[in-house]
C-alpha cells in the first residue's frame, strides 16, 4: 500500500512553500503549507459573492498576505498558489463557467485574475478533486497507492486520485460520483441533475430529508413527529439525533443511506479498483467520533463486503475523511505542489 | 480530441518490432507489428487448454517463430511481447491465477515461461484491458483522448485508457465493467459473480436469453416460439435474426439491453469522463455494417444523451469497435510498445 515519495527529505529543505485556496460560496479558506503538507498558517475570509469576482480576488490577495504575514514569510518563499472552486468551470481555460454557488461570477477568468493579483502562478482545480487530493496528500488516505473520496453534502461529490494522479476526465467532468446510475426503473428518483437513479438521489442530504418525510407522510411512527410538531426543521442532523435515542425509523433511513452508498461504492471499486474509498462531508451522521457514525460506517462496508466483487474488495479500506473543511485548501496547494515539482524536473532547478 | 504522438517519424525507423499475443480458451492469436501498429504477420493456434501450459507455452514460442518467418524477420528484431490472458491473473506477479477458460492453467507464472521459451522481455496485460488498448492505438479510437471499451459477450467486460495510461487496479481488477450496479432493488437479478444488479446479470448475452425466455414463458407471442420449435437454439444470434424480420418481442429484448448498457455507460462516463466509449464483443446484433446493429447503437446513444449529464455527454462519441477479434494481440503489442518506450527514455538508447 506504501507509495514512493517523489522527493527525498534532502530535497525538501530547498523546496519553497505553497498557498492553498478553497474558494465556497460562504467562505475563502486559505493556507500556507510546506512541501510535506504542513500548515503553516491558515485563515477563512468571507467570499462577499454579492460584491462580484474582480473584488474576490482582491480579497484572496489580502488573504494570502496574511497568511505570510502570519508565519512571518514573504511571496518570495512561495512555489506556486492552488485555486480549487465549485464548478461548473473549464480547467484548461482557468475559467468559471456557471457555479451554482457563486452567482454572478459566471463565465470569469479566475485562474489569470488570481495569478496576477498575488503575482504567483496558479494551478486550478475543482473543488471536489482538491478536497481528494487533500486527503490522499495529508489525510486519510495517506497510505493508499489510490483513491475515491466521497463528499457527502446537499449532493454526492467525489475524486478520484490514482498513483498520485488527479483523474479529472475530458471536460474536467470525470469523479461525478453522485451520477453513478443505482437504479434503472423508470419509477427511479429524479436527480436535481435532472437524471433517473442517481446515487445523488438516494443519499444526497436532500434525497434523505425527503425519504424520511415520505415514510412520515405513509403514517410511520417516529420521534421525529414530535421534533418537528415542536418546531425542529427536518434534517439529517436531526435524523441522527433521533437515530441515536433509538428512534427505528430514523435509524431505517440512516441504514438505508448506507445501503445505497454501498451500491454506488460497488460501482466505483468495480471501475476503479482502488485502495480505499474515503467518506467525507458534513452528512456522516456524525463521522468518526460518533458511535452512530461507526454503525452507518460499518453498514456501507457490510453492503460493499456482501456485494462487491471479492478481488476489489479483500483489500479494500473504507474509511471516513479526517482533514474536514480543511481538506480542499490543503488538496489545492498540493496539486500546485506536482505542477510546481513537474516543472522543477523539466528544468534544471537552481538551488538557493 | 487529437493527442500528441509519444515519437515522431524520425524515431521510427529505428524501432524493432512487437510480438502481440492474446490467449483464449480455443485459440492462441499471435501478431507481429512493426513500431507504427501495422500487422506484419499474424496467425492462430489452437490453446489445447487440456495438454497444460507447459505446452501451451512451447505452442506459443513456435507460433512466433512462425509469424517471423512469414515476414523473413529474426527475434533478435522483436523489442518485446505483448501477452494478453483471460483473468483471474496478478499482473506484478506475472501468474495466471483461476482463468475460467484455461482449467488446469491455474497459479501458472506465464509470463517468465514465456520470456525463458521465447528469449525476449515479456509485459502481461489482461485480455479485455489489452483490447481496449488495441482499440485506443489502431481502432475506432485512434483519435480519442481517454476511452472506456465494453467487451459484450456471454458476460460484459472491459478497459479504461487515460491518455495512454491503461486504469488496471490495485488488483488488476478495475475496468469491470460489466459488474457495476444498475438496480439496487432486492429482487434485481443476480450476476453470475454472485453480486446483485450488476450490469452483466441484465445485458450479457448469458442475461439477453434469459429475459427472452421469460418473456417467452409468460406467454408473450413471438416467432422465436416457431423457431425453437423447429430445433433452434436461442441465442442473441437467433433473437437478432427475428428483430431483423419484424419480430416484436425479439426487438423489444435488443431495446431494452441497450438501455440497460446506456445505465452502464452513463455510470462510466460520470466516473472517467472519456473521449468516448467503444462497443465490442460477439454480441452487438450485427454491429456497424447491419441496419440492427445501427439500430441497437442508436437507442445505446440515446439512453446515454438523455440520461447523461450533459457536460460528459456533450462531446463524447458512442462507436462500435473496429479491430474485431485482432483487437486482443494488437493491444498486448502496443502495451509491449509502451513498455519499451519506457525503457528506452529511461537509459540512452544506442541509434542501430
């Protein structure tokens, strides 16, 4: 499972640092790391999406200068910035085209906007890709020759990485991993993409919320009747809060979830063929440090066990993600790190 | 959707030759390509499964010697084989592990047997990966980028190829196309891998006649009926002939199994995101020349472009192979190919 290392550690003591930007529709996350993937100094400003792209990037310089100014350092020690962003968006031309969660910065050349501002190169990335290069780089998966991260949110997102290499398809479209087809009726959900049976429409946080109140508009009994008779909103958090006082019904959707993400991991693995398939984003109904985390952990690989072909599966690790938020800033200024490191070895590097 | 050429015509001259080798349970077909893919001889032997591989490997050094003299060329003007077998197999190892269609070949090491009886390198490649690769380099997508090839026969396999990369897996078991999952429903069909939903259980051929002879069996009215009656087998050959003379239910099974593969092939597609996709195998209902053929690629590209995320489905091409049975040795040549090149940038190559 073990990968070789690009660099040597007597490599690294001349090898400049890397900014790493994650930018969302609420926050820019921003980070300056060394070339083992160390943090130096981080900061979150908020993306003001209202004042329009050209005062955002302003707004990312100044982030960057602060983050140096942060860990005392100055542009002059920086390789490289990486730029990871919603899509939709054209990674060849450094463009945004329609990101659903940045209105009004359609169609903006943000790479070279960027690159100009903060005087540095820029390589750009789509958010889902940096948050799996992140956790391949720094994370989870920091052991693993390869790798599928799912993010689970409001949709199903994903990456793919193999041997260190950032699979992102021929319109930067490759790793939609909530578009996997699970279910061919032609009664199948509806994806917000518009799709029939899409993994995205079965464990997306939107899919859950509506499973769960269909069961509840069917008559089933639940807790969840009083929660929301009381004022709570429906959500997969208080689903989980449910689940975890033994509400069966909560527990149910949370399992069937699972189930679902099993066929679409089946699919992946059966393609893929990876090391291990990485669980991340806010619906993990409590991850890691949650004993109902564990159980909705230990369901996804039951159903891949079962299902999935025993050769992709007897080595494979399924695992939830442990670098967070933090995961597409750090996954960004890594990939700036291998463009950084390509070029270093097709020109003679000068050391200083 | 052109990409760049690893030598240019300069090299070429230069360049020995490539033995591209595919194994199958009835013949063994041998090829000699020069550096460009052009075959300069090629021939089959019957495998005789029965007599071991111990022979079958003496029957494929003799094999080669033949296919050299039939272009008055030497080994000492072979860089390297290409040898392409039937899985399970474990490439770093280069051993036959439990090939369905070899009984008796079981834990073999086939590729250093190979190397010691024909005195030359050898890289080992599976079947359907290396005809996907033949299909890449001198097929229907010599001009793609990256390319998914479905292999439809009594099951349904295949090969990813990432701008010259071909996707093999941690376990040599990625691109198994035919096992990703198209229904999650607890009574969906079983695969003949024992997992449920998989694409195979619904558009192998093994599947096509099964659903036909449910059909049949509950009573649908169809010519079949007359045909089986008269002592013939079904067969997808058999429910092809019938589609072609206006046979209902006979289409009705064609539609449907190229709406099953459209399932399939959008799962793919979201996932690699490729230049294009390529169907072949034994079971394409007459394939490009036939107006069924045509017509059963049609309804395959229609799922796909309705279904589709548009952003993958935009560009992409959905084509029948070229290369029929030779795809197999073309492809184990051209992986030899890639190998060598490897090699020859990684050490001065002497100009001969």
């Amino acid at each position: 499972m073990n990968r070789p290392r690009l660099l040597t550690s007597a490599d690294q003591a001349v090898l400049p640092l890397l900014i790493g930007i994650d930018l969302g529709g609420t926050n820019i996350k921003i980070g300056l790391l060394d070339e083992q993937g160390t943090v130096l100094a981080d900061l979150a400003v908020p993306t003001e999406v209202s004042e329009g792209p050209a005062k955002g990037v302003r707004r990312m310089a100044a982030g960057i200068d602060l983050v140096l100014a942060q860990a005392k350092c100055s542009r002059r020690d920086v390789a490289r910035i990486g730029l990871a962003t919603p899509g939709s968006m054209d990674i060849p031309a450094g463009q945004l085209l329609h990101p659903h969660n940045l209105p009004g910065w359609f169609n903006f050349p943000i790479r070279d906007a960027l690159s100009k501002a903060a005087q540095l190169p820029v390589t750009f990335a789509n958010d889902a890709s940096a948050a799996a290069y992140g956790e391949f780089w720094q994370g989870t998966g920091r052991q693993y020759h390869s790798m599928i991260l799912l993010t689970l949110g409001t949709g199903v997102g994903g990456g793919i990485i193999i041997g260190d290499v950032n699979i992102v398809g021929e319109q930067g479209a490759a790793a939609e991993c909530g578009h996997v087809v699970i279910d061919t009726r032609d009664d199948a959900r509806v994806c917000p993409c518009g799709g029939l049976g899409h993994l995205e429409a079965y464990a997306g946080a939107t899919a859950v919320v509506t499973r769960t109140q269909e069961a509840l508009d069917a008559g089933r009994r639940s807790s969840l009747t009083d929660q929301l008779a009381g004022g709570e909103t429906l959500t997969p958090r208080l689903i989980a809060q449910e689940a975890e006082v033994g509400d069966e019904l909560s527990w149910e959707i949370i399992e069937t979830t699972a189930r679902y993400l099993g066929a679409g991991i089946i699919t992946l693995i059966h393609v893929i063929n990876p090391s291990g398939v990485v669980l991340g984003g806010a619906m993990t109904f409590g991850g890691a440090g949650s004993t109902l985390g564990q159980k909705f952990l230990a369901c996804v690989i039951d159903e891949v066990q079962t299902r999935g072909l025993k050769v992709t599966t007897r080595d494979l690790r399924i695992e939830f993600a442990s670098l967070g938020g933090d995961a597409g800033y750090i996954g960004a200024a890594g990939l700036a790190r291998l463009d950084y490191l390509k070029q270093s070895f097709q020109t003679p590097r000068v050391e200083q």
